[in-house]
C-alpha cells in the first residue's frame, strides 16, 4: 500500500511568504512615510508625529510576522514530509516526498532571509527621525 504524495500547496505558499511579506513591507512602508513627509505637492510643516511613526513600526512587525509564519509553515511541512521508515542507501523515497521536502527547505531559507531583510529595514526606522532632510 503506497501513501499519496504529499501536497506542495502549504510547502510553496511558504516560500511566497517572505518575498511578499519583504514587497509589502517596502511598497506600503515607503508609501506611508512619503505621505507623511509629502502630503500634498510640498513637504509637510511640521515632522510626523508619533501616530505616523507607530503606523510604520506596524506594518513592520505584520510583515516581519507573516514572513516568519511562513518559516514555520516550511518547517512544520519539512518535518513531516519524511519517508515512512528509516532509508537505507539504496531505497526509493515515496512519491512527491523529494519535492515536498526540497520546497519545504526553500520556504525555510527564504522565511528567514526575508524576515532577516524586514528586521534591517525597520532599524532605521527605530534609529533614524522621519523626514530627517526637512526638519533635521
């Protein structure tokens, strides 16, 4: 009796979420702090406040956060695309399991590399005043 393959949905929505996560995060991070510092044709009158700077900590984190829900998704596939009994040199792995473990470690490598990238992109969020040209 021979199990299905296993399935490569979860295992490549994994490794599309930190790429996405890292897009979302630069489009809509960089959006919001050029609204903040531009809101109209000329740069703002006064810098932003704090609700402007805590709008972008917040989509930081919500990236950070799907970008490493991705990693546990790989992970958790990873570990459980294994072959049913120990292989030895010579044995055939099942079905879909080469692959599912293949995508699963490529989710893993780039949930972390991603999640690494959005913690970089968000230090000069944290050190850095906004619209710092203008009101520097």
């Amino acid at each position: 009796m021979s199990r299905a393959a296993p399935s490569i949905v979860w295992p490549l929505a994994a490794l599309a979420a930190g790429p996405a996560a890292w897009i979302v995060q630069l489009v809509v991070g960089y959006g919001a702090s050029s609204l903040a510092c531009y809101p109209h044709d000329a740069p703002a009158a006064r810098p932003p406040g704090p609700g402007e700077h805590a709008v972008l900590i917040a989509i930081n984190l919500a990236c950070l956060a799907l970008a490493l829900a991705g990693l546990a998704i790989a992970f958790l596939h990873w570990r459980g695309a294994k072959p049913p009994q120990p292989a030895e040199h010579n044995d055939v792995m099942p079905a879909g399991i080469g692959r599912a473990r293949f995508l699963a470690a490529c989710g893993m490598l780039s949930g972390l590399g991603f999640a690494l990238a959005i913690l970089f992109d968000t230090a000069p969020i944290l050190g850095a005043p906004a619209c710092w040209r203008l009101f520097g």
